[in-house]
C-alpha cells in the first residue's frame, strides 16, 4: 500500500499532474517515524498504546535516557525501522526545545535513514 506524502505540518503533496504525490519507501518511514513520535499518547481512541507525546517533556526535566527508551520502544513498532542494527538516538534538550536526531537502517531496502526534527513550545 502506498502512503501520500504527507510531512508532518506540512500540506499534502502535489504531483506535477496535479493529484496526490505518492511518498517514497524513505519518507514513507520518515513520516510514520515523525507522526508516531509527536502524536500524544491515548490521542488515537482505538490505539491508546500509540504515540510518544515528545511535545510533553519540552521544558520539563525529563531524564535523556527515559527519552530514548521511549523513542526506541517507539519507533521500533514502525515495520520499517530495522531492530539491527540499533538506532541511533540523539536528543539535545534544554527550556523551549528539544532537538532529535535519529540514525536508522529502513527495514525493506537496507539503507541507512537519518530523520532529525526540533519540537518545541
């Protein structure tokens, strides 16, 4: 099956013909990485598991590693995040931001995908 491209706060993308812009197998994950990591928890009614809520530790004092076994857990429930070898995760937090850096291998083609975001306020 095949996504729309779709970054997150982003509009819909548009092909050159004018209809929906297929995402590519990459995006494809990058976006399902992305939407699973800033959806809040228990935000989807019939999937309460889904979701990081990363939006909710900016500017608390949130501990780094919880963080990233919480991204972990995360983005290993995407069928397009490879267990092995293990992400790489990388947060930078301080008051109003938190900056995520995510090295990966995709699952189907075996590349290596680098997905990096800011959340803040």
């Amino acid at each position: 099956m095949t996504d729309v491209y779709h970054y997150w706060g982003n509009d819909l993308g548009i092909s050159s013909r004018g209809g929906l812009e297929p995402a590519t197998e990459v995006m494809r994950s990058q976006q399902r990485v992305l939407r699973r990591l800033l959806t809040n928890p228990g935000q989807y009614v019939f999937h309460p598991e889904y979701g990081a809520g990363l939006a909710q530790w900016v500017g608390s004092h949130a501990h780094i590693p919880s963080l990233k076994a919480t991204i972990r857990e995360q983005i290993h429930m995407e069928d397009s995040v490879a267990r092995t070898p293990a992400p790489i995760i990388e947060l930078t937090k301080n008051f109003r931001t938190l900056d995520v850096k995510i090295t990966y291998v995709e699952s189907s083609s075996g590349n290596q995908s680098v997905l990096a975001f800011s959340v803040d306020e």
